[in-house]
C-alpha cells in the first residue's frame, strides 16, 4: 500500500477498502497480527531509554534545584 509505483492488477481502492477486504477474507484480528511482538519489544526498549535518560539528567545536574540547560538536553547559545 505505501509504494510509489503500485501494481496495476492491485484489488484495493483505498485503505478503507484493504482493511474491509482483509478482514472479510482472513479474519478480524489480521490487520493487528504481529501486534503483541512489537509492543513487547518496545516496552522494554523504553524503559531502559527512560531510565538512562533519568540518570544522565540526574548525573549533569548534580541534584541541584532549578532548571539546567546542560541536563535537559538545551542549547543555549548567548552573543
């Protein structure tokens, strides 16, 4: 569906028309097959992105009150 130069023996008209035929012809559950693979590989992926992103912040701000452009990932350039 998300290619430039489509087949021209293509069967669905539009998104609504692939999801409507795919779900007829194999099932309710086939637009969302694979589904629970991908969100348990990003579950975990996020948790370790958070918690470094934590301890970075944590590390560059020295536990010092206010805000820190250095810690929360800020350029700030003065002329």
């Amino acid at each position: 569906m998300q290619c430039l130069r489509p087949c021209p023996n293509a069967v669905y008209r539009n998104i609504f028309d692939a999801l409507s035929n795919m779900i007829k012809r194999e099932g309710l559950f086939t637009p969302v097959r694979g589904m629970n693979i991908v969100a348990m590989g990003a579950g975990p992926a996020h948790a370790f992105y958070f918690s470094c992103y934590e301890a970075m912040k944590r590390l560059f701000t020295g536990n010092t009150a206010g805000h820190n452009p250095i810690a929360h990932g800020e350029l700030c350039f003065q002329l």
